[in-house]
C-alpha cells in the first residue's frame, strides 16, 4: 500500500468516527430526557457542510470522502430529528 492509500483509509476512518460522534450527543439526550442543551444551529451549519463536502466527494469521485460524509450525514440528521422530537414532545 503507498501512503496516498494508508492516508485516504485512516482519514476515511477519522471521518467516519467524526460522523457517528453526535450519537454520544443523543446518548445525553436520552439519559436526560431533555434536548434542551443542544444547539439545532450547530447541527445546521454541519448539515450544510456535510451535504458540501458528500457533494465535493460524488463530484470527483472519492470514495474516503463520500463514506465518512455519508456517514456524518445520515447521523447528522438523525440528531436533528430526535433533538427536535424531544423538544416537540417537552
């Protein structure tokens, strides 16, 4: 493997676990009960970047940037969702 390979899977991994980490912020909403303390603008800005770079990766090809954003993406969504179901449910 050369490093342009070693490079691409390890920051494809880092990108990947970057994406799953908002599910420890729906942990903390579901011990809590409460989505009081989470910003859904935060969660906007990532959206939208998520969404630009998931393009930028379909555009050129690259598959480390489609799968970490991808990943960031649906789990980025699915924080907004439950933030905003607990909110409408409080």
């Amino acid at each position: 493997m050369n490093v342009t390979t070693v490079l691409a899977v390890t920051a494809a991994a880092c990108g990947v676990a970057m994406g799953l980490a908002p599910l420890l912020q729906l942990r903390r909403v579901a011990v809590r009960r409460s989505s009081a303390d989470v910003s859904v603008a935060y969660l906007g800005v990532l959206l939208v970047g998520f969404t630009l770079w998931l393009s930028y990766g379909v555009s050129i090809a690259n598959a480390p940037l489609i799968v970490s954003n991808a990943v960031a993406l649906i789990t980025n969504v699915l924080t907004i969702a439950i933030v905003l179901w607990f909110r409408s449910a409080g």
